[in-house]
C-alpha cells in the first residue's frame, strides 16, 4: 500500500508552530513530491519560507539545500521503504526546520498516485490561510520577474498600500513608488483570495476598497493605478468583485498573460 | 569550485572555507571594548556516554582535536558539562536559524564530486580512528553554488569505541585491519586524494597524537594509562595507513 508523509517547515524548534509545506506519497518504484516553492521545473523559490519564518533570520541557500534533499529522496523511491523513512525520521530529532511528523498508508491505486499527492497538498498545505496568500503573492511576483521587475520583490511583498509620509501632501497618504531602472512606476496593489472563507474575503475586500476609495478621493491614485491581484474562484462573492472593479483594476493571478501585459502597459506608460 | 591562489609562483588549491554553525539567539552586547561582540546561543546536539558507547564523549573530543590537527574537514564541537559530567556539544552546521540535511545516500556521488579532496580526506581519517559509523553523518551543500558547505560528525563509534571492550577496540587499532566495511565514499574517491591526506597522517608526530589523546588524567572513564595506549595505537596505525589501504584498494578507491 502506497505510504505518504506530512513535510513540516518550523523556522523555530521551540517558538514557532510547524506549518504543513509539502507531501510525499511513494510505493513501489513511483515517488510523488508536492513542496511549496518547488516548481514543476524542480527549480526552488525559497522565499516563500522567509515569510514562514515570521521575522526569523533564514538562508535562503540552506532552504535550497533542503529542497535538493527532498527531491533526492524521491529519486530513489525502493528506498522510502526502509532507509529513506528513517532518514525522514530524523528529521524530527534534528531541530528543524523541516520535519515530518505525520505518516501513514494510502489505500489507491498506483495510477492514481500522482492524483492523490495533489489531493492531499490540496487538503494538507493550502487549507492553511497563510499559506494560500503566501502562494498568491509568489504567484505574482513570478510574473513581475518574466517582466524583469524582479528587483521589485521584497517591495511587492508589503504592497499592501504603505502608508508613507510624503513632503507636501501631507502623512499618512497612500503611495507605493516602484523604481525600475530609473523609471517610477506608480500603481497600488491589494491582494484578494476569493477560495478563502467568506469573513476572510470580506475583510480581504473591505481593507482594498477602503484602501483605494482614499487613494482616489484624495487623488493620489488613479483607478488605473489602483489594482486588485485575485485568485479562486470570484463567482460566489460576485457582488465583491463588482465594488472592486468600479474602483480598481481587477486582474486573475490565473491569467498570467493579461497580468503580465497589464504591468508591461503600467511600466510603458511611466517610462521616462 | 573551490578558489584557487597562487603562492610562490604557484597555483594553491584553496582550503575549504571554515563551516558556519546555527546561532539560535543573539543576545545582548558584552559592553564597551574595541570589538563589537555580543552574547549569543548556538545550536548544539549534546552526545553523553552511555552503554553502547562508554567512551563517546572521550572519542569525539580526541577525534575532533585529530581532525583539526589534519585539516580534516569536521563539525566544531566543545565539552560541556551537564548533570551527568562532561559531555560533547556537537555544534550544528548551517546557515542562519536553519541546519543543513544530513546527505542522503543518493547524494553521495555528487557530494565526493563537488568534494573531491574533502571526500577523500574524510575516507583517510575514518580508516585512521576505525571510524565504523560514518552512514550519514554528514552534511554538505551539494545544490547551492554560493554556499561551500563539508562536515563530518558524529565519531563516538571509533577509536576505543570500535568494539564493546575498549581494549579489543586498541587491539584492533594495532592490527592490521581496514576496520571499515563499509564507507559513503568508499569506490567514489580518487587514489591521488586519498595519498595526499595519507601522507599528511603518516607525517603526524608522536607529540602532536598524544596532544589529542592524552590529557594528563583519567577523562570520564578513560584511564590515562588507556589515553597513552591509544596514542600510541594511532600512531603505529598512522605509519602503516598506507599499506593498510593499498591491500584494500579496490573497496577504497574509486576505478580510474
């Protein structure tokens, strides 16, 4: 019977609460690994772990490290049978960061191995709140980087409409300059996840819609610079997304090519 | 890929860079002074002597200081002392706030290419203290270029813990036994490598092995008269290292 495994990150092995961040489900000579920030190219984005990290220093080239060595135990998937399960059972003797805690028999089908491993990275990993914005700001920042605003991303990561204080217009006005090669960009980015519960969506769209109703009252942001980054399905919080759109741009995260053209335009319009 | 220099008109393949280990907490500063230095914890596993290895905590701190002395390249580790007397704090290697994975061993391979000399040094020390639990006690960056990672841990099954009897392990010591079965680098290092660290081993003196293995009285229950004799075990077993390897060389080294 195939056997799957929970893989744990805990950036602390006493303060912080390990987050469920990967599953491995193996049998036979099949092994199946679904981790976040390993990507179907096997490359490693790692930062969506410095966030998990909650303000603890981490380096990115271990959690690369680590990366390497889940994906090497797949390789060699006879082995998960005996030596490769002990070597996951040291993870929890050795202080972290990862661990797998949670274990177990699967009773399926081999064909339906690669099914189930989604299935449970479904169940296990994206139930988690934090997790799924996490994924949905990583999805964005991919898409900045095709468009080479990679050295945006650690300022993407707080575009939740900084309050800056600005010379002449007064504190606590809404500005989020972009700097890209010489040229400022300026646009507004709220994130909106509509697979979340309805109290978090609501308040996910209350927090952009106040957000952009004073930016544009105060005229500091156009509509056109006011966007909304969403993922899920919106057709349940329909009326949310209308308000949305009567203030903002409103762009699918699943959509990649019109998310990439619409920042390429923003990028155009501000060249110098 | 290792940086190499040039010293006298020649090209010196660098020395490893020096592992970091895990700083769990830095703490306040020590006050005024010319360096700036604060408090701070560090990540460390505690090994304590116990029924299957009486003399662990002895057998790590001797082969720590043996592998300082040969440049081998071994996790840092410092004596502590606990309820139950001293005991080895075994310091973990890694970056900021996380360890690195032990290797796996399907990683093997890549590890003694990325680590050639390391790798090769390692398989020397190891047959040098009889070393039969080397498995994966290891750590390495094999997928990082910025990141020059090789540490080995993890020695309290060797030198006079070989066998249950401490004296058997000495008498295995002399002998002229490889000891080892069985080695992660085994047939994955190159002959070259593994002479150049032999020679180094074979060039240890009687004072600098007794510097390691002696400390001037019983240490836990480790008689001193025992620390002399493994000294002088290691340094026979240092003299003929080579031999003992060249008759095994088809397990040791890899196949030109």
């Amino acid at each position: 019977m195939p056997g799957y495994r929970l893989i744990q990150f805990s950036a602390h092995p006493v303060y912080a609460s390990p987050v469920n961040v990967g599953v491995l489900v193996w049998s036979g000579h099949e092994a199946y690994l679904k981790m976040l920030g390993i990507e179907d190219d096997a490359s490693f984005r790692p930062h969506l772990y410095l966030h998990l990290a909650m303000g603890q220093q981490v380096a990115e080239e271990v959690l690369q490290e680590w990366s390497a060595w889940f994906q090497a135990l797949t390789e060699d998937p006879r082995r998960l049978d005996e030596e490769g399960r002990r070597d996951l059972d040291r993870l929890a003797e050795s202080g972290g960061p990862f661990s797998c805690a949670n274990h177990g028999q699967i009773d399926c089908e081999q064909d339906d191995l690669s099914l189930v491993v989604e299935d449970l990275f479904q169940k296990c990993v994206l139930n988690n709140s934090t997790v799924r914005r996490l994924m949905l700001q990583d999805r964005l920042l991919q898409i900045l980087e095709e468009i080479e605003l990679a050295g945006l991303a650690d300022t993407v990561i707080d575009a939740e409409l900084e309050l800056v204080p600005k010379k002449g217009l007064g504190t606590g006005l809404l500005y989020f300059p972009w700097f890209y090669r010489g040229d400022k960009v300026k646009a507004a980015i709220k994130l909106v996840d509509f697979d979340q519960d309805a109290v978090m969506v609501v308040q996910q769209v209350s927090e952009a819609m106040g957000a952009f109703d004073m930016a544009l009252e105060r005229k500091i942001l156009t509509r056109e610079e006011c966007v909304v980054v969403a993922s899920g399905d919106a057709s349940q919080f329909s009326q949310y997304a209308k308000w949305l759109q009567s203030r903002a741009i409103v762009l699918d995260v699943a959509d990649r090519i019109g998310t990439r053209s619409f920042f390429l335009q923003v990028l155009t319009k501000n060249a110098l | 890929m290792p940086n190499n220099y040039f010293r006298d008109g020649e090209v010196k393949v660098s020395p490893m860079q020096p592992p970091t280990y895990v700083v769990r907490r830095i703490l306040r500063k020590t006050g005024s002074g010319a360096t700036v230095s604060s408090y701070c914890t560090l990540d460390a596993i505690l090994k304590f002597d116990c029924e299957e290895t009486p003399c662990g905590v002895y057998n790590e701190i001797v082969a720590l200081k043996l592998g300082q002395v040969l440049n081998v390249p071994v996790a840092s580790g410092v004596l502590t002392n606990t309820m139950d007397g001293q005991t080895f704090a075994s310091l973990q290697v890694g970056s900021p706030g996380l360890t690195l994975p032990d290797v796996l061993e399907s990683q093997l391979p890549l590890v003694a290419s990325t680590y050639p000399r390391e790798a090769a040094a390692l398989v020397a020390f190891d047959v040098l203290i009889g070393n039969i639990d080397r498995n994966n006690n290891l750590k390495a960056a094999v997928s990082s270029p910025h990141l020059r990672t090789f540490a080995a841990f993890d020695h309290g099954v060797s030198l006079l813990g070989i066998e249950d009897d401490p004296e058997q392990s000495l008498a295995r010591l002399e002998s002229d036994d490889l000891l080892l079965t069985f080695h992660p680098f085994f047939g994955l290092v190159a002959k070259v490598a593994v002479d150049v660290s032999v020679q180094r081993i074979a060039k240890l003196t009687k004072d600098q092995i007794e510097e390691c293995c002696v400390f001037g009285k019983a240490f836990r229950g480790v008689s001193l008269a025992r620390q002399l004799h493994l000294a002088s075990a290691l340094q026979k077993r240092a003299s003929k290292l080579s031999a003992i390897l060249a008759a095994h060389e088809n397990l040791v080294r890899a196949q030109a």
